[in-house]
C-alpha cells in the first residue's frame, strides 16, 4: 500500500512487525534518526567522547567512539518529515512501520 503524504509534512511512524530483513532495519533507522528525540542521546554520547591521538606503532592513532544505534522494537515511533526520499523510503519498508499524520 502506498503511503499518501505531501512533501513537507511531518509523519508519526511507528513500529508495528518486527523486522526481520537488514536492509529494512538500516533504512528505518536512518529514518528514525531524523527525529530529535532518538539522535539526541546519542549524539550527546558522541560529543562527550574525547578524541586523544597518540603515537602507537610509529603512526598516529586516534580512538573514536562506536557508532550507537537507536532501539527499533515493536511500538517505537519517531517523527519523520516527509520528502520525496523519506516517501520511497517508508513505501519500501511500509510492511513493517505504520504511518500516521502528525
């Protein structure tokens, strides 16, 4: 089913299956990262890390934080804004989310 929203727009989308392909999970989450609420603690977690070069091994080596990735369980719901991508995105994934005006 194709999801009718207007570029613009902000979308409420919501978990409702649990997914089950990877590909679906890396583009929800990068969906879902768009909202304030789920990237902000993880980029206050990024920020605090303190980036410290030494020399190891005769070469400059710099220790970065891991990548975080944000909860995607059933029920987990996030504000999307809506562009012509974000839409491609959402029909590609629609059988595990459910969309809703917000």
């Amino acid at each position: 089913m194709a999801i009718a929203a207007k570029t613009g727009q902000t979308l409420r989308v919501t978990i409702n299956k649990r997914i089950t392909r990877e590909g679906a999970r890396k583009t929800i989450e990068r969906l879902f990262m768009q909202d304030k609420a789920i990237s902000g603690p993880i980029a206050v977690r990024s920020r605090n890390f303190i980036t410290l070069p030494k020399r190891r091994g005769g070469q400059i080596w710099t220790k970065y934080p891991n990548k975080v990735h944000p909860t995607l369980k059933t029920g987990v719901a996030a504000n999307v804004k809506a562009t012509a991508q974000s839409i491609k995105d959402l029909n590609s994934v629609a059988e595990f989310i459910e969309v809703a005006g917000a």
